[in-house]
C-alpha cells in the first residue's frame, strides 16, 4: 500500500517528466520506463518514505547463462549485508534484476537514481558484469541511494 509520502513522491517525478497521466497506472502496478529501461516501483515496507527499486537488467544469453548467475551470486555475497542492493533473478522468465532502496527522494533525485540504474543495465547487456573487477562493481552498485 502507498503512503500518502509515497504517493507524492510518484506525482512529483510524473509532473517533472511530463508523464503525468501515467500516475495512477504507476501506482496500479508499480511499472514505468525511463532511458528504455524497465522498472518496477514498490512501497518500501520499512518507511512511508522509501522505495523499492526493481530494473530490469534483461536476459542472460544461453550460452553464458550459467556463467552470469554464477557471477550475480558472487557480487550479491560481496555487498554488504546492511545494504538493500541486490542482484536476482525473475522467476517466471529468467531475467536478471537489480534492486535497492532509494530512501526519502525527491522527484530530481529519483529521476538521478533511475537514470543511474538504467545506465547501469545498459552497461549490464554489454558484458554481463563478467569482465569486470568485483570491487569495482560493488561500488558502482552501491550509488543509488
């Protein structure tokens, strides 16, 4: 359930983006595109204040499936555990996901945090984070909130 907090957050980032009348569509199930990147919002069930961030990072190719879980499993026993960053997966269709929290935004820095995120999924269908320096990743993973 949204907060009254929660709920104006959403209409402060829909008003800025000009994607007003997307506001209750938004609250009806959580999904919205930015930089062409899926995300899914969700309430944060700690605060009335905070998000739940879902991106969408994509699909593994097959050949390398087993390769990028086994990769999503190694970053997500690296991140800190007092942290709510985490790397998964869509039970249904496979898809990697990243989530976090993005606590007590504003509309500007939603739309920072989002923009981020996508980048990072962008860079995610490049290489599958496979080439890349788990501490390097960590901290890249970690500027979200």
């Amino acid at each position: 359930m949204w907060s009254t907090e929660q709920k104006k957050i959403l209409k402060d980032f829909c008003d800025l983006n000009g994607i007003a009348g997307l506001l209750e569509q938004i609250t009806e199930n959580g999904n919205l595109l930015c930089d062409q990147v899926a995300f899914t919002l969700m309430p944060s069930r700690q605060d009335t204040t905070s998000l739940r961030v879902f991106v969408q990072f994509g699909q593994p190719p097959a050949a390398q499936a087993v390769m990028v879980y086994r990769r999503l499993l190694e970053l997500n026993l690296l991140m800190p555990q007092e942290r709510y960053e985490r790397l998964g997966v869509e039970p249904e269709s496979g898809a990697v996901i990243f989530t976090y929290k993005l606590a007590y935004p504003t509309a500007e820095s939603m739309l920072a945090s989002l923009r981020h995120a996508a980048a990072h999924a962008r860079a995610w269908q490049l290489s599958y984070f496979l080439d890349d320096e788990p501490d390097s990743l960590l901290v890249a993973l970690g500027e979200y909130t």
